[in-house]
C-alpha cells in the first residue's frame, strides 16, 4: 500500500474488481421469512381478517377516476386573501398563505474564536480569524475558517454545525466525539483533532488543506451530478489523475486490503463504521493516499457486552465486512465519471 495513514444503501462492485476479491452473493430471503408479492388491488379495499393484527390493513391505489370528455373539469376555488392585520409590525408582512421565507441573513464573520479539544488532557486554543467559506449541504452547515492560532501558526479548520436547538446540537457534538473518541483508540484512521467552540460547534482538521483531495460518495455524487465538476467543494482537480492511478484495476487491491483492514478494527471495537459513508480515499499531492473514518455522525458504537445480542453483533460484523465493497463501488463510479468528462 502507498504511505497509508495509522490507524443507506450498499452496493456490490461486480465489475473488473471482481477478480480482485470476489462478490459473496448474500441476497435471499432470510430463514424464517416469507416473501410476498402485493397485488394491486382495483380500488381501496378493506382487508379484514386477513392478518393477525387487531387493526384492519387497507390497500390504496393512486389512480385517478376515469375524465368523461362531456364534463367539464372542476376547478379548484381561487384562494383567498387573508384580511389585512390590525398591527403596524403585522401591515409589513405579507399574507401567511404567500408569504416566502428568505434564508436567514449570516451573521457578521466572528473573529476571535475559542475552542476546547477532546484530546486527554484537553487544550483550550485561541484563533483569530481572517476568511471563511461555506460549504453545507443538508442539514448540516459546514464552513472552511481560515484562522491564526495563539502560536502564530496559519491553519484551515472545518466548522460543524448541526440543530438549532442548543440541547439537540450538543447531543450531536457528545455523539461525534465519543465516535471519534473510541475509532481514535482503535487505531481507526480519523481526522487528527476534533474541538469544541464556545459556541457549541465542532471544529476539525480540514484534510483538503494543502491540497489534498477526497474520494467517497460525495464525490461520486458530485460528479454524476448534471452540472458535474460545478458541484466539487473546492476541487482539487489536479488530484485526478493521480487518483486515476491509485484506483487503476492492478492497483486497488491495495486499496481493498487496507479497507478490510480497518473494518476489522471496528469489529474490534464495537464500532459499526458509518452505513452512508463507512470511509473515503484521500489522496495527496505527492501520490500518497489514506483511507479515513469522516462521516462520524452515522457511527454506531455498541459496548462489547452488548454484542452477546446475536443481532447486533451480526448486523456489526455484516455491514463493516460489506464497508469495503461500498467503498471500491463508489471508487469505480468516480472513475468512469471523470473518464467521461474527459473524453
């Protein structure tokens, strides 16, 4: 392997990876289940006495009843204009019923910031930052701070945020950094520090930072996306063929071995890597590359003497063994987008 790094739905790779490692076929149904085929019933229809269950089973079709041409459609009212208010403040706003919230305006750019990190013993830093960018998709916000530390020392950092809510957004970050936390002593490979801001966000080492790039879902999403390379978060697009390289058939087998490396690590521990993102390919711009636990919100950690629990410890050692193929899956999507786009 070259340089690695200490420690929703899958998808099988059952293409030119397949003589690398070959795909268990692990679909059937399993024992003790039944598979049934709906029928499509002609119209709504009340199943009664059909199952066990005390509550009637009802069955509904979406179709529509059938438009006789003679007949003229009904048409819905119009709707109607509430009342003006009575208040002054109320007379500025427009009816509810049309009315379109804006995105909340971002607050002014904090630039002194302070943050405590989880290591053992935890360290409080002091940051002075001078730029940030956006980059949140979904319900997580993520931003790119550009900061000085209180040692002189210029540094990237990834800001988390999740939940508006002060009590939801600290269940999140006790979440994150005790999966963080238990994969850091596994020797599962994790970002190198996590901390905690005074203002209860998480703040990560930024992995891009130097000109690293990362390979994973993301990105496989990015790049199949229509407007493709438009939705890259910072693209190192220099990385590619280096990437090309890394993952060309003769060489991903290195690729899979470390995979199946760190899953092991996880069964170890008890640890049920991410089932979206289980890891991602980071590659440098000096041709080394690591795999790495990102996507921590989705980690699972079971303490060991819960895994007597024969479903836990079976859905545990399943979806973690199933990790790697997920991983080289993704990997393949990535190649073939970028070989169409540059062809």
């Amino acid at each position: 392997m070259n340089d690695s790094s200490s420690g929703g739905d899958r998808q099988h790779d059952t293409g030119w990876l397949s003589a690398v490692h070959p795909v268990v076929d692990i679909s059937g149904t399993p024992e003790g289940w039944v598979e049934i085929t709906p029928e499509e019933p002609d119209d709504l229809t009340k199943l009664d006495g059909t199952t066990s269950s005390a509550d009637p089973v009802y069955e509904i079709t979406a179709s529509e009843p059938e438009y006789d041409a003679g007949m003229p459609r009904e048409t819905p009212p119009e709707p109607t204009v509430p009342e003006p208010p009575g208040t002054e403040w109320d007379d500025l706003l427009p009816p509810l019923d049309y009315a379109i919230l804006p995105k909340p305006e971002r607050q002014p750019l904090k630039t002194e910031r302070s943050a405590v990190s989880v290591s053992d013993p935890p360290v409080r830093h002091q940051f002075t930052v001078h730029g940030s960018q956006e980059i949140g998709m979904g319900v997580e916000e993520k931003s790119i701070l550009h900061v000085r530390d209180e040692e002189g020392r210029e540094l990237t950092l990834l800001e988390r945020s999740v939940k508006d809510d002060p009590a939801e957004r600290r269940e999140h970050n006790d979440h994150y950094i005790h999966s963080w936390q238990v994969c850091n002593e596994a020797g599962i490979p994790v970002v190198p520090e996590v901390m905690v801001s005074d203002d209860d966000t998480l703040l990560v080492t930024d992995v891009k930072a130097g000109g690293s790039e990362v390979y994973g879902k993301g990105m496989a999403r990015a790049l199949s996306s229509y407007d493709h390379a438009q939705e890259r978060h910072r693209p190192h697009a220099d990385i590619d063929a280096l990437f090309m390289q890394i993952t060309a058939p003769e060489n991903v087998g290195a690729i899979r071995a470390e995979a199946e490396r760190i899953s092991q690590l996880a069964i170890n521990a008890g640890m049920e890597l991410p089932a979206d993102d289980p890891y991602e390919l980071i590659v440098h711009p000096d041709g080394t590359w690591q795999l790495m636990t990102l996507d921590l919100d989705l980690a699972i950690h079971t303490e060991p003497e819960r895994l007597n629990n024969g479903v836990l410890g079976v859905r545990l050692v399943r979806n973690n063994r199933e990790a790697s193929d997920y991983l080289i899956f993704q990997l393949q999507k990535i190649r073939g987008s970028l070989h169409k786009m540059s062809g």
